[in-house]
C-alpha cells in the first residue's frame, strides 16, 4: 500500500511539472532494479501530442521509467535515444527519464503507462508476463547460448509479433534493449546438480522460473527486487540469479561470493510505449520515434558485452567474490533436467509465440 501511495504521488508530481512545462532531470536519483489518451482524455495532457513544430513533429514529451541503475546498458541506451529523438525532433520530442525504480518496479510503473500516466517503459519480460502472456517464450531455459542467435531471433518475424503482442494491453512495443544472459550467484560451490539440492534460491515471481529452479532439484522462491541484498545479507535465501549488471551494480557480490557463468536463461528489457499516445501522433513523429529507438537497440547490441565482461572483471577484482565457469557437465546435466519446463513454456506463452521464437533461434527442445 505503501509502494502504491508512493507511486501516485510521485506521478502527480510528474504530471503538475509536465502541465507546467517542467520535468526531471534524466539520469537522477537513486535506487535500483531486477529491474493518447485515456478513456477521460487524461493523457492527451499528460504526456500526449499537443501540436506539432515547424517540422512537421508533435510536441511530446515522454515519461519515459526503467528500473535498472544510470551504470547499466539499458539506461545509457535509453539516454541514446533521449539524446537521437530530441536533437532529430529539433526539440520538439523531449524525454524525461526516470531510472532506478523512481516511477516504481517494473509492474507499477508498466501499469502506469498502461493507464497512460507513463509514455515509455523498459521491464524485463518476465516481469512484462503478467500483462503479455506471449513474452513467457522468452523465459525458455538454455534457448541460445551466444548474442548473434539470440540477436536474429529478436529481428526475425518471430521477435516482431512478441513486440506486436503487447498491443491488447494498450502497448506500442518499440523493440528490445539487453538485459542478458542470467548468471547464479551463491554461498557455496556448485559442480554438479547434486550441489543445487535445497538451495533456497530467490526467483522473479513467475511460473517458468519457480518451474526451472525446482526442477533443478533447488528451492525457488519469489522476492521483491528491491528487498533481494537485504534478504541475501540477512542468508534469507542462498542464492539469486540475474545479468551481470545486476550483479555488479545492485552489489549482490558483496554478499554472494560465488558467481557462476550459468547463462540459462537470455533476458530481454521489452521497449513500450502507451499505444494510445502512440496512436495520436503523425506519421513522421512515429517515423522518427521508432527510427531513434532502432538506432538506440544497435547502440545497446555494441556495449553489452563489453559491460557484462567488465562487471565479471570487477567482481572478480573486488576480492569480495570470485566468476566461474560452469564445466560442460553440469550445464549437460541441468540443461536434461529442464526436459519437462518445455511444455510449460508454451502453455504459459499461447498460440505458437514459444515455438515460432525456438525456431528462428535454432533451438529444438528434443
């Protein structure tokens, strides 16, 4: 209750700066993360078009929340297209950016724009599930194992209908920023699955993912993000899985010291907007709009390795914990004790969305 409260205020203060002309200051504030209008016409004023410029764009400003830190590929890739869109618009276009959980995690404030109180967002698709059933394809385990495959299933006819999807939920998808690839982290050595028995480990609260965890034989349960360091300080849980952005920049290494190169699940952020703002604007704004992003998700391919090789160089430097290699037995061995997560992968996706993204990735799960 509290959280929500927080929300709502905080998003009115937004939309009294927004009606004023003011905003924020993108790439403030603290904290972390995992992570057209309206019926009454509320948000036309809020954060829809209001005119166009001499160039033909609509004056727009975009709300625009994440819930990963200014340090990760996602938030400098959003600051990429802030930095394209305006300077292209000739400022007609603005974004105010609000990282690190401020508009609230990924369901709040994806809620939000579903609403229309936020323009833009950038949730990792598990966290998108409960909206878009057809982004549980996402959560298959051991789908691809290297960037190129997952990069040409994203591009692929199968990667746009996904984005397509979100449109009964009110949502524009815009494309696809990285996350990456999901690394364990716990208090404990792990050579084989024998090690993973018992271990009460923290998962986001989706179904795919408690199913994955268990079947490794561990004790999946759900947190809050925001709660997760604590509760690891406090050995509420064993161990966690996320990126390895997460894992450096949300400083789980400092109370997990065993950082294992897993990479069984690759995890997308899914880029909306508000369909219904979307749907207000012209044709050259979306033009442009949908230009800057295709620029800003090439942007985000070139730095992602990178980061994440930086982050394991730096946990590994940190002296707090140490990034292994999971040897090719293990992997085998987890990767046949997923056998029966398949079927719940396309259960939980619907239609064909799970075996249409399998096949542009190359993937059988035979």
């Amino acid at each position: 209750m509290k959280k929500f409260l927080s929300l709502a205020l905080v998003l009115c203060m937004i939309l009294a700066l927004t009606a004023c002309g003011g905003g924020s200051d993108s790439g403030s504030g603290s904290g972390s993360g995992d992570g057209g209008s309206s019926s009454d016409g509320g948000a036309s004023s809020d954060s829809g078009s209001t005119g166009g410029d001499s160039a033909g764009y609509d004056e727009l400003t975009i709300i625009a929340a994440h819930g990963a830190s200014e340090a990760t590929s996602e938030h400098a890739s959003f600051m990429k297209f802030k930095e394209l869109v305006e300077e292209r618009s000739g400022g007609a276009v603005k974004v105010d950016l609000y990282p690190n959980q401020q508009l609230g995690g990924d369901r709040e404030y994806t809620e939000a724009c579903i609403q229309g109180n936020v323009t833009m967002g950038g949730p990792s698709a598990a966290n998108m599930a409960p909206f878009v059933p057809a982004l549980n394809a996402f959560e298959t385990p051991f789908m691809v194992s290297d960037r190129e495959t997952i990069y040409a299933a994203l591009d692929s006819d199968a990667g746009k209908a996904l984005l397509d999807s979100l449109e009964a939920s009110g949502l524009k998808g815009l494309g696809y920023f990285e996350n990456g690839f999901r690394q364990l982290t716990c208090n404990k050595e792990i050579n084989s699955l024998s090690d993973l028995s018992g271990l009460k480990i923290r998962v986001m609260e989706n179904e795919i993912h408690l199913a994955i965890w268990t079947a490794l034989g561990a004790n999946p349960g759900p947190l809050a993000f925001g709660e997760l360091y604590t509760a690891l300080q406090q050995k509420s849980f064993d161990a966690q899985e996320n990126p390895a952005e997460l894992i450096y920049n949300t400083k789980f290494f400092e109370v997990q010291d065993h950082v294992y190169r897993t990479n069984h699940i690759y995890t997308p952020y899914i880029i909306y907007m508000n369909l219904d703002v979307w749907n207000g604007l012209n044709a050259d704004t979306q033009a442009l709009i949908q230009e800057c992003m295709d620029e800003s998700v090439a942007y985000c391919r070139e730095i992602c390795a990178e980061n994440e090789q930086n982050c394991f160089d730096a946990i590994n430097e940190s002296g707090r914990s140490q990034v292994y290699e999971v040897s090719d037995e293990l992997y085998n061995e987890m990767v046949a004790a997923c056998a029966n997560v398949y079927d719940l992968v396309i259960e939980k996706a619907g239609g064909t969305y799970a075996q249409d993204l399998w096949a542009a990735a190359g993937f059988s799960p035979n």
